[in-house]
C-alpha cells in the first residue's frame, strides 16, 4: 500500500480517520502493518501491500 493513499482512505464503518501502524516497509509501500480508525477504534490489517478495509465482522 502506497502511504499516499492515506489522503483518500476513510473508515469503511463510520468514515472515520486512519492512522498507519507500519511493520514493514520497502522504499516503495508499507507491506505489513495495519490501519486504525481514530473514531470507532476498528483495525484493518495491511499484508503483503494490500490494505484489508472489510468492515470487521462485530459491527
């Protein structure tokens, strides 16, 4: 995931903002980490560079 997208990446839950929690990283993207909504405190997990925003299963 390029941190770039961090500018149009919202909480798929309650459009919340993101933070980054980077792992691993390459000089190109974050491949391992996870992504935080501030408002709702859901966690969205980044894997090998691809950002997984499906709504957690309890909401």
């Amino acid at each position: 995931m390029k941190r770039s997208l961090m500018d149009i990446l919202c909480c798929p839950v309650c459009k919340g903002d993101l933070t980054l929690d980077v792992e691993n990283e390459n000089e190109k993207e974050v491949l391992e980490g996870k992504l935080r909504c501030a408002a709702c405190r859901a966690d969205y997990p980044i894997h090998e560079g691809i950002p997984n925003l499906l709504p957690p299963s309890d909401h």
